[in-house]
C-alpha cells in the first residue's frame, strides 16, 4: 500500500516494516496470541453464518477482514478500561472475555443486550449509528472526574462517521480533554454506500480539525493497530485526551447475512482485499521470524474448530424466551402499566406467570 | 380497468415512479436507496431511470436527510425521503417536529413543506432491536404534519402519488411485514381521498379499526368471529393524523361496540385518540366502552416473542368478547 501516512509494521507478505513513530513491542507468544484470537474469532463468525443460513439465527454481521483491527484494538485495552461497541464488534468482545455464545443472543432474538457490560467492562451492543461515541464520551469525563487512570476506547464505522452523535462526541471530548480514544473502522463500506460518500479526506483527519490527533493505521495488520491503540489509550489515561484512530480496513463479507453485496461492488474489489488478508501476514510473520511450527498453528485450528462446536450446541440450546420476559427491566421501579400487561398475559393464557 | 396484481413494494416503486415521471422537482432522498435501490428494494432500478441528481444516495444521517430536504422544499422541490428503519428516524426528529411541521407558519405561509417521509414501520419481520417500532402518535401529536399508513398494494400505489403532490408534510408509514404481499392495483382508477378511511368488511355487532400491518390481523378475526356468530365491521384507518371520524362515528353509530389495534402502546396513542373522539361523538350508541388492543408498554421485545406483542387474533378476539359482555 502505498500510503505515507498509514501506519503499518507489517507489510501484506508479512515483512516487518520499520516505523518511525511506532515500534513492535509484542514477542514471539503475543504475536501467537493475537494469531490465535483472529483464527477463533473468524472460525466463529463462520459457524454463525452457517447458522443463520440454517435458520437458527435471526440475522448476523460478519467480521470477516477486520479481525486484526479488532482484536489489535481489544487486545491494546487494559483490564479497566471500558470499551462501547458498535454491532459488529465480535472481535473486541472475544477479548472482552464475552463468551461467544453471549455475543449470539442479540442475533438469535432472544435479548436485546447479550452479557453483562459491568462484568466484562464491554458495554451492550448499540444498533443506533453513532449512539454509543457520546456514551463513551460521559464515560471518559466520569473517568476524568473520578481522578481514575482509566481509558475508553469507543467503535463505529465510516457510515456512522457522518452521524451527528460521533461529531459531536469529538466536540465534546476536544472540550472537556476527556479520556476516549475513537476507533474507526473504515471498512470502506456502509449497507452499499462507499466510504467517499461519507468523506473527501481520510477520516483520520477530521480529528484535526477538532483539535485532536488522528492517525491512519492499517485496519489489516494486527502489530500496528495494538501499538496505535495501545499508545493512545495510554495517552488518553495519563490526562493527553482523545485520539480518533481509522484503522483502514475492508469489509469482506456481506452487510449482514440479509444483504447482497454483488448488488453493488464487484468481485474484484473484495478479491484484491482477500490477498491482504490479516491472519495469513502474521502467519507468514510467525513461519519466517519465529519458526513457528506445524503443530502450533493446527492447535489454534482444533481450539478454534472445538469452540465453534460448542458455539453451536449452546445456540441451538438457546430457547424461546418465556414471552413474560419482555416485561423485566423495563423500569427499575414498579410501573402500573407493567403490572397490567403481565396480568393481561397470564389471564390470556400467553404464560403462565411472574418472573 | 386497468387493474394488476402486484406486491406493496412494486406498487411503491411503481407509485414513486408515476410520480417522478409527473413532476420534475420530484427527489428521491435516503440511505442505500440508489444503486441497492434500498433495503426493501422500494427505489428499485428508480436511480437507473431518473439518474443520481434525482435519486439520492445520502450521507449516512438521518437529521441531514430531513434538513436539506426542508432546504430542498424551500427551493421547490418535493423530496420523498426514506428512512431504512421506524427506530432510524428519532434522529431527524428535531428537524421534523421543530422545521418540517412549523415553517410553513413560520414563513406565514410562504413555504410549502411538501416532503413525504416514508417509514417502514411496525414488526412482524422477526428482526433485531430497532427495526420494528410503532413511532406514529409521536408524529400524529405534533401539529403541522399528516401521518398515512397503507395497508394493500392499491392504497400503496395510490396514497404515496397523493402523499407526494400534497402541499403540508406527510410522515408515510409503511407496514413492512406487508411489503411483499400481493394485492390487485387499479392503475388508472380515481383513487380515494388520501385522509379517508375504508370499511374493509362489513359487519353488524362489533366496529373494529385499525391501520398498517392490522388491517390484516383484523380481517382474520373478523374471519373467526363470523364462524362464532359475531359479525365484526372492519375499519383501515389510512390516516392516522387527521383521522376520518365520520366513517368511524358512522360504523360506531350502527354497531354500538368498539375495538381499536395497534402495534404501539396504547398510552397517549392514535387507538386512545380514536376512542376518546368516539366516545364524545357515539355516546348514546355505544353499548360497552372501547377497548384498545395494543403493544405492551415495554420496549419492543426480541422478535422470538414479538407474536406476544403485537396484537394477535386471539387478542382482537379476547376484546371482541369482552366488549360483547357487556350487557345494556
Ligand atoms: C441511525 C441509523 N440509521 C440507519 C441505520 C441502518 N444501518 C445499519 S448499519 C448501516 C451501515 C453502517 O455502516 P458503517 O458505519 O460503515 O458500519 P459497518 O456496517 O460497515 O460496520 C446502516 C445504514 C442504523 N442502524 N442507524
Ligand atoms: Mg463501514
């Protein structure tokens, strides 16, 4: 790629590429890790499409082509900081400690959250385009006020990038210096509008114009986006404030499973993009420089396969709620009208009772 | 007459297109609705025929959509905008309620917001979070707009070409879980008045109304009840703000008993308006108090248990009961 500003360590044959600004500090069994993450992570994107297409889901986003700048992100956040996903964020939850299966409930219908948030310090997914930046914004100035070293690191996509919600959120973070650090994955793609739609300019650099640093980092090399974010979210914590990251990247799979991509990109598009593909440069990287050997990258294999079967059982496990649910958590006080629909449920048969 | 089959979504597509091919200042505005020709495939080969100026690919932003379609209005043009999703048009909602509902009394008259905002709206699609709401009462409350929901192809053929050529803003509503159903469309007949309701169905003991996706549901009831006696009078209400209370009183006046669907929760909705309106008209023949079927006041839950929410045959039926219980 030939791009001056982009930030990359890791070339698509999986060459190091030395940075000025940034260096690797990852070693041979991080470098694993990350490898390992990404292979879980797309075999699992993978059984969910098939469960969907076997009707056992309602829908489901695929990642795939994103995985390094989502576990390089998820992986650079440390264990207090909270993160705000948008709904695409599989990647970041795996490293969360989300269990997969959780990921899945939102996508099965049988929940509108999935996990959690406080436990994992991943907050629920956010469909509304842009929503979550402004949440990751108070977040980061309750951080601030609590005199925490704490980051937030928030996600949305080029689309959501022309919300009002996310520009805003830089205003507000410019203002207060909060503690936040945006990631942008520019997959080049929203539903079937390209990214030159939403901008002119990388989208890096409209965070110059709100008085804070951007920096374009190769959405596809796992090294470079983990020390980006890793840098920024240090410096977010230390009192440096926000930093807006666009990890420049690609959406190889469809929208979601209900869309038809072959409406409006063509073939050769996604086919240049399956030859930068995220996993094989690193793997390529462990082979050359680590000698990494056969048996390690089968074990991540069979991990991954045995995950992805365990997936599906606790799926396919996953019931049809008790219709009486819909009226949990509404309120946190007792409500009148509740009360009223759960007694008109019950009298009509629907369920058998309270919860 | 020129009549054909089709399903509510050709018969968008077809009633934009007639409208376009009318008038030149006609613009298509909204997500994905170009190339994809939208989500629902509504704006389908729309941009291929009348080119990229008049059907807009926009930005991804809601509030922008609206704001320079009001823009787009001030100019002369007549912009139908498309919101992808019911839970994607909160964030135009200032531009609707504070603008498009108000310039044209601001401006004392001299701006005409005609735009049409469609919005596929209601559930039934078994999809995720956001993508099955009921926002029409918040629209209906706010004077200046007009709020129309279709219910067969015809209706969708004929009120989006008069939502388009009508001079004050109109929130479209479109029942989504009815996109693909195939109805007959009178291409050339002289369609109803856009702010008319319909008696769909006959019937002596019990008036039942609604719009959108329950017109459907209803119909099946009223199905069910014939075979247990009961004769239901089945009202689509087509618009929901203002509301064709004539017709209603009218049907009200002969059965004496009222029920009114809805997906949305009844609270401060179009169904307690329809009952408050005809309470004070049909006082003397109402034989038992209205009653409203209607999404519980939760937030639309999980599609697997959306059928528990949205009103049912069964519930229609369970009111349909009870209203006949009363005795007078
Ligand atoms: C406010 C809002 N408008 C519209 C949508 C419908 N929608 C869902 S995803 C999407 C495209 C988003 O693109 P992008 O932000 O690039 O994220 P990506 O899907 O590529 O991850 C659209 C238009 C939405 N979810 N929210
Ligand atoms: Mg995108």
């Amino acid at each position: 790629m030939i791009d001056e500003e982009l930030v990359q360590l890791l070339t698509p044959e999986g060459l190091r590429n030395v940075n000025p600004d940034y260096e690797s500090t990852l070693g041979r069994d991080e470098i694993v890790g990350l490898y390992r993450d990404m292979v879980i992570i797309r075999r699992l994107c993978n059984e969910s499409t098939s469960l969907q297409r076997q009707g056992q889901l309602a829908l489901w986003a695929p990642v795939q082509g994103q995985e390094a700048a989502q576990i390089g992100a998820g992986r650079a956040l440390a264990p207090k900081d909270f993160s705000f996903p948008s709904y695409r964020e599989h990647g970041v939850a795996w490293c969360r400690g989300v269990p997969p299966e959780d990921m899945l409930r939102v996508f099965r219908a049988v929940t509108t959250g999935g996990w959690d948030p406080q436990k994992y310090r991943h907050s629920v997914p956010t469909v509304v385009l842009g929503n979550q930046t402004l949440h990751a914004v108070g977040y980061a100035m309750g951080v601030q006020r609590d005199g925490a070293e704490e980051a937030v690191l928030t996600f949305f996509g080029d689309g959501a990038s022309s919300q009002g919600d996310v520009l805003e959120s830089f205003v507000w973070a410019a203002s207060f210096n909060a503690p936040v650090v945006f990631f942008c994955q520019n997959n080049q793609w929203g539903i079937s509008t390209p990214s030159s739609v939403q901008s002119r300019i990388p989208l890096s650099h409209r965070a110059h114009g709100f008085g804070f640093p951007g920096i374009r980092v190769d959405g596809n090399d796992v090294l470079a986006v983990y020390e980006v974010t890793r840098r920024a979210l240090e410096n977010a914590r230390v009192g440096g404030g926000p930093t807006l990251i666009e990890a420049y990247t690609y959406r190889i799979g469809a929208h979601t499973t209900s869309d038809d991509p072959t409406r409006y990109r063509i073939d050769a598009e996604v086919e240049v993009w399956k030859h930068r593909d995220p996993l094989e440069r690193v793997k390529s990287l462990l082979v050359r420089e680590y000698k990494v050997n056969k048996a390690t990258f089968e074990k991540v294999a069979a991990e991954a396969e045995s995950l992805a079967l365990k997936l599906r059982d606790d799926v396919l496990a996953m019931g049809r709620p008790d219709p009486i649910t819909m009226f949990d958590h509404a309120y946190a006080a007792p409500h009148p009208l509740v009360d009223e629909g759960r007694r008109e449920m019950v009298e009509l048969g629907i369920s058998g009772g309270s919860h | 007459m020129a009549s054909t089959t089709m399903t509510m979504a050709k018969a968008l597509n077809e009633g934009l297109r007639r409208a376009m091919e009318k008038n030149p200042k006609v613009l298509l505005m909204g997500e994905d609705i170009g190339r994809l020709g939208g989500v629902f495939r509504i704006t389908d080969g729309l941009q291929k025929d009348f080119g990229e100026d008049r059907v807009i690919d926009a930005p991804l932003a809601e509030s922008a959509i609206v704001g320079t379609a009001v823009g787009l209005a001030i100019r002369g043009y007549r912009t139908v905008c498309e919101i992808q999703f019911d839970g994607f048009v909160y964030p135009a909602f200032d531009q609707i309620v504070s603008q498009v509902a108000k310039l044209h009394k601001r401006s004392e008259g001299v701006y005409t917001m005609g735009l049409v905002i469609r919005i596929p709206f209601q559930g039934g699609i078994g999809a995720i979070e956001h993508h099955s709401e009921s926002p029409e009462s918040y629209f209906a409350q706010t004077a200046g707009l007009r709020v129309v929901s279709c219910a067969t192809p015809n209706d969708a053929y004929w009120m989006i070409q008069q939502s388009v050529e009508h001079d004050d803003p109109i929130i479209f509503c479109e029942p989504k879980s009815r996109y693909w159903e195939k109805g007959e469309v009178d291409l050339e007949g002289a369609p109803r008045g856009l702010f008319e309701a319909e008696v769909r169905r006959e019937g002596r003991d019990v008036t039942v109304i609604g719009y959108g996706s329950s017109v459907k549901t209803m119909l099946r009831a009223a199905d069910t009840a014939e075979l247990e006696g009961t004769s239901l009078e089945v009202i689509d209400a087509r618009s929901v703000a203002p509301l064709d209370l004539d017709t209603m009183a009218r049907s009200v006046q002969k059965t004496g008993r009222l029920v009114v669907v809805q997906e949305a929760p009844h609270t401060a909705s179009i169904g307690s308006e329809i009952v408050a309106e005809l309470t004070e008209r049909c006082f003397y023949s109402l034989r038992a108090p209205g009653l409203r079927v209607s999404g519980y006041h939760v937030p639309y839950p999980p599609s697997r248990i959306e059928d528990d929410f949205r009103p049912s045959v069964d519930r229609i039926l369970d009111a349909v009961d009870r209203t006949m219980g009363y005795d007078s």
